[in-house]
C-alpha cells in the first residue's frame, strides 16, 4: 500500500526532488560566489592600504621640500641684503 501511494504521487515526489536539489545547487553557488567576493574584497583592502601608504609618504616628503624651499628662501634673502650691504659699503 505505501508503495502504490509513492507511485501514484510521482510528480509530487518529483516535484519536492527537484526543488530540493535546484536549492542545495544555489546555495552551492551562492558560497562559492562570496568566496570570491571575500577574495576581491581582501584584495581591493590591500590596494587601499599600499596606496594610503604612498600617499602618506608622498605627503611627507612634499613636507620636507616645502621645508627645504622655505630655508633656501631665507638663506637667499640674507645673501641679498648682504651683496646689498656691500654695494652700499663699496660705493662709500
């Protein structure tokens, strides 16, 4: 009796089989898909970190140049008041 039952209920057996199976095969997928995502996420965080990283160096040495920049300006401005003094003293 069980037997007649699951035969005359084929489609209906078919039916739960197959959608079952259609769901393990997209969750299947779906973690196979954020495995990637995981990976390009990692890797797009990495990038984000070297470029920060240059960015803060670069941001440093522009520092340093504007430094440098500004002492040679000083030092050029006493040079010329100097070479003015001793035009002033020559012409005495």
């Amino acid at each position: 009796m069980g037997i007649e039952n699951l035969l005359s209920n084929a489609t209906e057996i078919s039916f739960g089989i197959l959608f079952v199976s259609l769901f393990v095969w997209v969750m299947k997928k779906n973690d196979e898909r954020e495995k990637r995502y995981n990976v390009q996420l990692e890797d797009k965080t990495r990038v984000i970190a070297e470029q920060q990283s240059f960015i803060a160096k670069q941001s440093e040495m522009m520092g340093n140049i504007s430094n440098t920049v500004k002492e040679t300006s000083e030092t050029i401005k006493k040079v010329s008041e100097e070479i003015h003094d001793i035009k002033v003293k020559i012409e005495r």
